[in-house]
C-alpha cells in the first residue's frame, strides 16, 4: 500500500498523539486495589487538634515537600466576640514546629488544619490546560508532574491555597492523599502522625468506614461552601469565622 | 506582608510578563477593530492607517505568546496544548484562537491586501529581496483586474470573520480571568467586555500614536480628518470602556460582598498609585477629557495633534495600568481575606523588568522589519511600481 502526502500529512497529527500516549506508559497498578471501589475524603476535628503540627512534618518528610512550602499546614485562629468577622489567624512556618504561646487573652483559640480537598468539582482540575492535573477515579485529585506545563493557572483557580509552585520540578503541586500510601491499605502520612486523632482518612464508599457513624451524630462543614467545588475534607467544629 | 496570607499564598504566580500578554494581545485586537473599520464599514477616513494596524496588529501577535512561553515552567511542554488540549480550560484554547487569529484572519488578510503589491516588487527587485517576494507570492503571480476582484472580496470576507475572531481573541483573554471563581478581584462576568473595550481603545490609541510618529519620520503632512476620526472613535470606545470598568466598580461598593472590604482596603493602598493615579485618572479620565475637549472647541491643527499625541501615550499608560492592577492586583490579597503580600519584581531574571522591556521593545523591532518588506504607504508602492515601469 502507497501513502500519498495528503494522507501522510493527515496520519501526522493522529501519530504525534498515539506516541504522546506511547510516551506516557501505564499508570503503576496497586494489586488488590479497585479504584471504583473508594471514594476518599478525611474528617479533620477541630476539637481535637492540638496544633503540634506532627501532620506538617510527617507530611514534608513522606512526600519531600521543599522548605516554605506546604501541601498541609495548620492556622491558629484567635477569634473574640466583636470580631467574629475578622479573626486574627497566623500559621508560623505553617504550624511545621508548632505554635508559640499566645499572648492574646479573651475570645477563643482554635487550630485549623489545611490540605487540598480533593473536590469532587475541582476549580484546579477544570482550568489545566492540559488536563495535567486530574481526578482519579476514587476521588483523589492528583498532578502529572511530567505531563504540567507550570503555567500555574490551578494555582490562581485553588480557593483554598492549596497548590504552589514547586521550585525544582517547576510545576505545580499539591497533596496527594498519601495515594501511593492509601492505595496499599495505609492512611495518609499525616493522619498517622496525628497525636490526637483530629485527622482522619475516610473512605466514603465503604459502609463499614466510622465516617458514616460520625456524620450520622455530629455536625460537619466544608470549607467555602459557596463556591461549591465538592470539598470532601469534612471539618467538626468548624467556626464561621474560619476562611 | 501583612495580616493572614495562606502560606503558599506568599509567592505571587504570576508576574510583569503575565501582565505583558493581554497587554500585547489586547493592541492586536484593537489595531485589527481599527483597520476593519475601513474595509467593513466603509469609514474611509481612516484608510490611511488601514495597512499600517495591520502590520501593526502582526508585529504585536508575533510577540504575544513569548511572555507566556517565558513564564512557563516547563516551556518546551506548550505544544501539549495542540496535541491533547482539555476542553474544559479557558486557556487550552488560546492555542487555538491563537493560530486561528494568526493565520486565518491577520496573515491571510495582509497577503490578500498586498498580493499585487508582493508580486510587483517579486519582479522589481533585486538582490536578496527578490527570492524573499517571489516566496511571498505563494506562486500566485495573477493580478490581472478580475484576480485582483477577487482578493478583494476574500479580503473583505476574512475581515468581516476577523472582526469576531479580534472580539474572540481578546473576550476571551478577560474570560482566562473572569472564570476564577476564586479570585473576587477577577471573578465577574463583566470582565472579559471590559477587557474587549480596553483592547480596542488601546490597539486605537496604539495606531494613532504609530500613524503621527511614522509621518514624522517620513517626514510627510499628517491626514488630519484621518487623525480626528481615529481620535474620535477612540474618544466613543474609551467612554464605553470606561462607563463599564465604573459599574463593575459601582456594583462592588454597592454589594460589599464578603471580600470588599479586602479589596477597598488594597485599593486604598498597595493599588492606588496605579489605580486610582494611574489607571483612573492619569491614564483614563485625562485622556477622555483631552480628547473630549477636542470636540468641543475648535482647536488648531497643531494643538489637536499635541492633544491626540498626548492623550494616546496617557491612553497607553492608562491601559498597560489596567492589566497591572487585574494581574498583579489580583494576587496581592489573601483568598482569606485576612492578608496582603506585595509584589516585587526581579531585573535581569527571567520573569522580571529587563525581559519585561525586551519584550515590549520586539514588536516595534518587527513592525520597523515589517514597514520595510512591505511599504504600507500607498505612494512607495506606486513609486516603485513606476519605477519599473509595470503600472
């Protein structure tokens, strides 16, 4: 068979994607883990946490996350009755050493662990260009760091602040749910280290998992819940003032 | 910094070369609007500028992308967005509108317009710049009357789909950031008509101050109903631009939703020098009233042209403002609300001033290589055309 230059000149583009698609090889399977199967999300107890920030450090050890930059963090709110709206909130080193004592007397002291929150409706995921960054089929919104051009859109395009620029990849990047953890049966690197329980990995899909039990008797919030991204990190005893 | 920022949010994302981009792309959507007045609607007032917006238009769009790909942190990656684009990104199609503006509307209208022009001077010429407008040609070397008929009407017809395409190119650029429903500086619906009507006054502004500066030079007399009627649409797009940029304004005072406050106060601030010095009253209502006094009193040829020539450069300050305080403006507050960071740009490093003027200096570089291949001024070619005795 003989090609003719229109044809060849037609094949061209179909080429460039299927070896696009060569390039990218197989995705690394997980044995005995069904992606169908989990739909993931984390309770974070505001009553519970204590603000040591353990979770900010497993999190920087288990995922190599660069100095100044965080893919969780924790904020202390300091919150008085004339001021509902306008609370005081820092987060030194991003509650990686925990907190220094606070001077401040009166009104309520609070910690507020951060992380992305995978939405299921992803502001970030919606403007890559590329389709870089995605959502996998259990619910955890992930980045192809060889695939991310760096422009940085999901960052401007993240409510939540949760994305930055990494500095040696030069692309984006963000919490990943621990996925090569959780995938093997684990929890994520930050709940583990969790001291007190506040943070809790939740697989939503799995009837047995005490995230239903919780939410059956407690009163849960989503951060933002106006702009309805489909936030799935549930937080008890989240205060309005929190942003 | 000052206040609460999220920590990531500390390092802004996108800098001077991210303002550089709807700047650039807004001058070539409003020089193309400008020469498309002539062809479509027939203004032939201002046919002496018809040739030079759109050699200006090109030498712009040429640069256009360059800030973006400099800003990229995997540039060599950008080609992903033709192969796999995702649907759902306002930015994966700025590729697309991109090549469509480029090839289907600017460049294919320039060669219709100069295709008599290109062969003329293929046979004309010599030297090295014979091979280069013989390749111009496409190897179409038929100008008799009826061939030229034709360019014409093709010409006309891919001006009449460059109009909405020029529309597209630059709603399109304020779409990128009225879509951020994170972003409440951003975030309005009003942002990419806004945009459009900023492009047109300052690719309007652009041609004028390009059609008076290229007549100095060549030291030939300035068409001064040419230079009115482009002062006057300027004077009819700058109020419609700015009544809208007002009621975005209006709207958020009177709404004082949960980030006004925030914003108000960064206004009021770290914005108010290019704001409310630069943007609103140097560079918007100055020029409005400059060019609105014009109309109103009869002022003498010279004055009127010191008047347009000032009024264009505010106009250009006032607009490059405008896309300083979206772009950066929008990224000096906290989505907490809590906060502030400021903006600090590098010199000579990548994303800072001296790459930032290079690249704002190239287009004029292009635009100077452009005149010289093809002559936009009816006369030379005329002169040339006699020269070798073929008209």
């Amino acid at each position: 068979m003989t090609l003719t230059r229109r044809q060849v000149l037609l094949l061209l583009p179909a080429a460039a994607v299927a070896w696009e698609s060569v390039l990218a090889g197989n995705p690394e399977v997980a044995p005995n883990y069904t992606t169908t199967e989990h739909w993931w999300g984390m309770l974070l107890d505001i009553t519970k946490c204590i603000g040591c920030g353990s979770c900010v450090r497993a999190c920087a050890m288990e995922n190599d996350v660069p100095d100044g930059y965080f893919r969780t963090w924790i904020e202390r709110y300091h919150v008085t009755d004339w001021h509902i709206e306008n609370p005081h909130v820092d987060s030194p080193d991003g509650g990686k050493g925990g907190f220094p004592s606070d001077a401040e007397t009166g009104g309520r002291n609070f910690f507020v662990p951060k992380l992305c929150n995978h939405c299921t409706d992803s502001p970030c995921t919606q403007v890559c260009p590329v389709g870089a960054t995605f959502q996998t089929p259990d619910g955890v919104t992930l980045i192809d760091y060889n695939y991310c051009l760096g422009c940085r859109y999901c960052i401007q395009a993240c409510p939540y602040g949760c994305r930055f620029f990494h500095p040696t990849k030069h692309t984006a990047d963000k919490c990943t749910l621990c996925y090569h953890r959780i995938t093997k049966g684990l929890t994520t690197a930050c709940c583990e280290a969790c001291p007190t329980g506040a943070r809790q990995l939740a697989d939503l899909k799995n009837p047995k998992d005490p995230i239903h039990a919780f939410l059956k008797t407690h009163t849960v919030q989503v951060l933002k819940p106006h702009l309805a991204t489909g936030a799935k990190m549930f937080y008890n005893g989240l205060d309005g003032s929190v942003r | 910094m000052e206040g609460f920022m999220y920590p990531n949010e500390v390092e802004l994302q996108w800098s001077v070369l991210i303002v550089l981009y709807p700047f650039l792309t807004g001058l070539v959507a409003g020089a193309f609007i400008l020469a498309s007045l002539e062809r479509v609607f027939r203004v032939e007032e201002v046919k002496p500028t018809y040739r030079l917006a759109l050699l200006t238009a090109l030498a712009f769009l040429i640069v256009a992308p360059l800030p973006l790909q400099l800003h990229l942190g995997h540039p060599e990656r950008s080609f992903e967005m033709y192969l796999t684009p995702h649907r759902s990104s306002a930015m994966a199609m700025f590729g697309f509108v991109y090549l469509w503006y480029l090839m289907a509307v600017l460049v294919l209208e320039i060669w219709l317009d100069y295709r008599r022009d290109i062969v003329l001077l293929a046979e004309s010429s010599r030297g090295w710049k014979r091979p280069l407008y013989r390749l111009l040609t496409l190897g179409s070397y038929n100008i008799s009357a009826g061939a030229l008929r034709v360019d014409d009407r093709a010409g006309w017809l891919v001006t009449l789909i460059g109009i909405p395409s020029a529309f597209l190119l630059h709603g399109y650029v304020g779409f990128i950031f009225g879509s951020i429903k994170a972003n409440p500086w951003w975030s309005t619906p009003l942002m990419p008509v806004v945009f459009l009507f900023s492009a047109m006054v300052s690719g309007i502004a652009l041609v004028l101050l390009m059609y008076m500066l290229t007549s100095l030079l060549r030291r030939t007399a300035i068409d001064m109903r040419c230079l009115d009627t482009i002062a006057k649409y300027l004077l009819y797009t700058f109020i419609i631009d700015f009544t809208l940029e007002m009621l975005d304004l209006i709207h958020r005072i009177y709404e004082s939703d949960e980030s006004f406050r925030s914003l108000d106060f960064m206004v009021h601030t770290r914005l108010f020098i290019s704001q409310i010095v630069f943007q609103i009253f140097l560079g918007t209502l100055l020029p409005i009233g400059l060019l609105a006094a014009t109309q109103l009193v009869k002022f003498t040829e010279a004055a009127r042209k010191r008047i347009y020539a000032f009024a264009g450069i505010l106009t250009m300050i006032g607009i490059f403002a405008m896309r300083w305080n979206v772009v950066i403006g929008g990224q000096l507050f906290s989505k907490s609300f809590l906060g502030y960071t400021s903006y600090k740009m590098g010199f000579v490093t990548r994303e800072g001033l001296v790459p930032a003027v290079i690249l704002l200096v190239l287009p004029f570089v292009i635009l100077f290589v452009l005149i010289k291949i093809l002559p936009p001024w009816h006369e030379e070619n005329i002169g040339a055309l006699h020269a070798d005795g073929t008209d």
